[in-house]
C-alpha cells in the first residue's frame, strides 16, 4: 500500500483538504501516520497480523475423523475378561451413547457439530493463532512462527472443546451426572464449566500432586459447582487397591482415570468421561487444527513444522488432524514433531503394545505406546503429561511414521517457558512449554541453515495456576527426574498378554 505520505501530502495538504481542527490537528494526522507506518511494516511482513482472526461464521461445523484417512486404523479396545474386542453396547454402563458411536466409528470423515455445541464454542471460539513476531526478533531467526492459542476461556485450555460435547450428551441421555480425572486440573475445570452450564453433577478425581500444588485450580472447579477429590483416596475400591500397593504414591492420571471410572458405574445415573486418550476426544479436539489451517489458508501460508506437546494426546490429535489427513491423503507433507516430557516418555521409550488405560486394571485394553500401567510417573510439574500411555490414533500414526518424537527435561521446558512469556506477554502452561521448547530448539537451528521455515506451536493454555512449578525453577530447586531403563523394564514385564 502506498501511504499518502508517500504520493507528497504534507502537512498544509492536511490543512487545505480541511483536516485542521483547533487542538486535533496533532492527534489526526499522529494516527493516521502511525497507521499508515504499521501498514507498511505488516506489508513487510507479509501482510500477515500479530492475530489471525476467524469469524463466528467461519468456525467450523464439522469436526474431522482422521481414522476415515487412516490407511492402518487404531487397534480395537479388547475386552480384558475375554481378549475380544469390545462391543459398543459392552460399554454402556461407562460411557455416553453418543461418545461410544464416535468412538467405534472409523469411517465418517466429517461429523456435524450440533448447533447447541456450536453456539456454546460461540464464547471462546474461533480463538486465535498469532505470529510470533516478538519471539522470532528476540531469537533473531529467519523462522516465522505461529502458536494456536486455547487458553482464551476460563479453563485457560483446549479440554473446553471436548467437555462441552461430552456434558451434552450426558444431558441429552437423561443423566444426572458425571465423573472424572484431571491431571494439571484444566480439564476438571472445563467439564466443571461445562456441568454447571448445563445442570449436571459434576465428579473430579485430581491427581494428588496436582491437587496439593494447585489449590487455586481445585477452587476454580468448586467454584463451578464439582466436588474434587485428591486420587488416590479412600473413597473407591480402587483407590484403597492403589493406596495399599504404592503407600504415600502421588497419584497418576492412570490412578484417578481408575476411581472416576469405579465411581461412574457404581452410581445410578452416571457416566464416566475421559478428557484425552479416546477417538471420540481427539474427534471434537479436531476444531483446533480445523481453525489453524483455515487461519493460514487464509495468507497462503503453509506450514513446515506442526509441534505439540503429547500426553494422553488430545491437544496434539486436535492440533495436526487436518494436516495429517492432508499427508494421508497424500496432498502435501509437514514435520509434525509429538514432544514428552523426560520423566513420562511414553512415545521415545515405551512399547506399543495392548494395555490397560489405567492403574487399578479396570478399564478396556488399549493398543498405544505404553510405560506401563503400573508405572506412576515422577511428580513433575506438567501434570497433563503425567499419562503412562497415549492416544491408539496418535500411536499408530507414530508406528507408521508420519509423527516424530522427542522428550525433553522439565528444567529446559521452563527456561523456555519464561523466555516465551518475556517475549509474547503469555505465560504458558508447563505442558504448552514442552511444544514451546522444541518449537525454539528448530527456530534456532533456520538461524544455521538461513531457512525461512514455517514453525506452528499448539499453545494448549495458561500457566497462570502453576505458580508453584516457576517459583521452583526460578528458585532453582526444580530437578530433572528421567526413569531407569531398570524401571521402565519391571513394568513392561506386568503388560498384559493379548494376542
């Protein structure tokens, strides 16, 4: 764009064409010059601005079903009494009718969002995808670099887009309530938003390292209308099983995913609903990589490099569905890059194979990349990466290669957490920062190469409740726990055995 500066308007052409107002004339013509400037610094930058903005219009009405794509689909859940295959109807008791649909089908691409669900989405959604200008002058790197933000809602997270969807559904089956786990506490928070929205009970079983370092993010959840219970307790069967096994344990999202399940179906009208890890949550999570592509189609910007932080996988499924759908499909190709944390390398150091999806041996056999059930992860700070296993779809995709790995140790995640947060005015939560990290670690390597590399962060939410875990790194008695390969062995050795 040429500015009027440019085709020789002064200041007296101001004045002649009737700009001069008595006490305005220096905020008029300030403006309209700072604008213009800001115009011609954007067309330096491609035109492309800090937030990338989608209307309530352009959010999409489908969710996308990467197993359609999927050349090798997911593994079946087997039924651990009888090594068969679940049934839906086996799952019933656990689980809502709707999400039991979506999880067992692998062959619609796209389902609708039902419009209660989208004008809910309304609130906080489409959410924006911003380019790092900051951060890409402070590391002085030729990258361009985006990070999808989903801490714009009161969860200060992505779990919204799928606890909305499971509440629904629990109200539309007549339910009275639900039940849950939660790692870090954003997901408890967002099903206990979700609950309170649409009057239903609401059940959260917090791992208890979480729920003694995060008592902020446990009155969050009451304040919504949940009860919280610090897992493992005494309160299921389960829990005294673990309590009684692993004396003084910390918990583990495998611990509370078992007490949250026990407590579902023990109750009359309950249900149990999983925050990570199934199809059906990866299915309504695919609105986060759905809004980053239209956000980047429209500046014709096509990404090289997709990072996420990998737990139970919601967010990184979420994240690079459409993408990978377009490298199965084979219309284009990226580097999608899954990171984990040292402490819980379920990806670079487990096995995939059949196991269980939680420690107290309850639920379905899931065919993932497992530490093993019986492994209770270091109490790290990142307690939504705290999960022993990961996502069947996420672990056959990295089977058959279209995803890499890496795992990375807490202090390192942290030093770029506050880097980040210096440079972008976020402070990012401890499982945002693992993606933040390797998301630097390959801007750093286009300042060798001169690549202008495009680099896409999933930014999963806040760390605005995890106070305790900065106050430990900047006080620098935050460790870097790794598990033996001693360790990981003795609980490969409890896997289960399915043919």
């Amino acid at each position: 764009m040429q500015s009027r500066w440019q085709r020789g308007h002064s200041v007296l052409d101001y004045v002649r064409d009737g700009f001069f107002v008595p006490g305005i004339l220096t905020k008029s013509i300030t403006e309209d010059f700072c604008q213009e400037e800001n115009e011609m610094t954007d067309n330096k930058r491609n035109d492309v601005p800090y937030k990338i903005y989608l209307s309530e219009d352009e959010m999409p009405k489908y969710w996308y079903n990467v197993r359609a794509d999927m050349k090798v689909k997911p593994a079946p859940l087997v039924n651990p009494g009888t090594g068969q295959p679940m049934k839906p109807e086996e799952l019933l008791p656990v689980f809502c009718k709707e999400a039991i649909d979506q999880e067992f089908d692998n062959d619609t691409a796209y389902v609708e969002i039902p419009e209660d669900i989208r004008n809910f989405y309304k609130m906080y959604r489409p959410s924006p995808l911003t380019r790092a200008y900051c951060l890409e002058e402070k590391l002085g790197t030729p990258a361009k670099i985006y990070y999808k933000f989903e801490g714009n809602n009161t969860s200060g997270s992505h779990k919204l887009n799928s606890a909305i969807a499971q509440a629904y559904y629990a109200k539309h089956e007549g339910l009275k309530g639900v039940t849950t786990e939660t790692g870090a506490g954003q997901w408890g928070t967002a099903l206990s938003m979700a609950c309170a929205y649409l009057d239903l009970d609401c059940k959260v079983y917090m791992v208890k390292v979480s729920y003694e370092q995060k008592p902020f993010r446990r009155e969050v959840m009451r304040t919504f209308g949940a009860s919280v219970t610090p897992s493992p307790s005494m309160e299921t069967e389960v829990g005294k099983k673990i309590l009684a096994e692993h004396p003084g344990t910390t918990g583990s999202l495998g611990c509370a995913i078992s007490e949250a399940v026990e407590a579902a179906t023990t109750r009359e009208g309950y249900r149990y609903v999983l925050g990570s890890v199934l199809n059906h949550v990866l299915l309504h999570q695919s609105i986060i990589g759905l809004e980053t592509k239209a956000a980047l189609d429209k500046y014709g910007v096509k990404p090289d490099i997709i990072v996420g932080c990998a737990g139970g996988g919601s967010n990184l499924g979420g994240l690079i569905s459409p993408f990978v759908g377009e490298m199965l499909r084979g219309e284009n190709d990226y580097k999608i890059i899954a990171v984990e944390p040292a402490s819980c390398p379920s990806f670079t150091r487990g096995k995939f194979a059949y196991d269980f999806c939680d420690t107290g041996n309850i639920c379905p056999l899931a065919k993932m990349y497992t530490l093993g059930a019986d492994f209770i992860p270091a109490p790290n700070h990142a307690g939504g990466l705290r999960f022993h296993g990961m996502s069947p779809i996420l672990s056959q995709l990295y089977h058959d290669g279209y995803i890499d790995a890496v795992a990375v140790p807490q202090t390192e995640v942290f030093e770029a957490a506050e880097y980040f947060a210096r440079c972008e005015g976020i402070l990012p939560a401890p499982e945002s920062s693992h993606a933040i990290k390797v998301a630097i670690d390959e801007a750093k390597k286009c300042i060798e190469t001169g690549e202008e590399k495009v680099i896409v962060i999933g930014l999963t939410g806040t760390g605005n409740f995890d106070l305790v875990a900065y106050e430990k790194f900047n006080d620098g008695v935050m460790d870097d726990y790794v598990p033996t390969d001693e360790e990981l062995e003795a609980s490969f050795a409890k896997l289960p055995k399915v043919e």
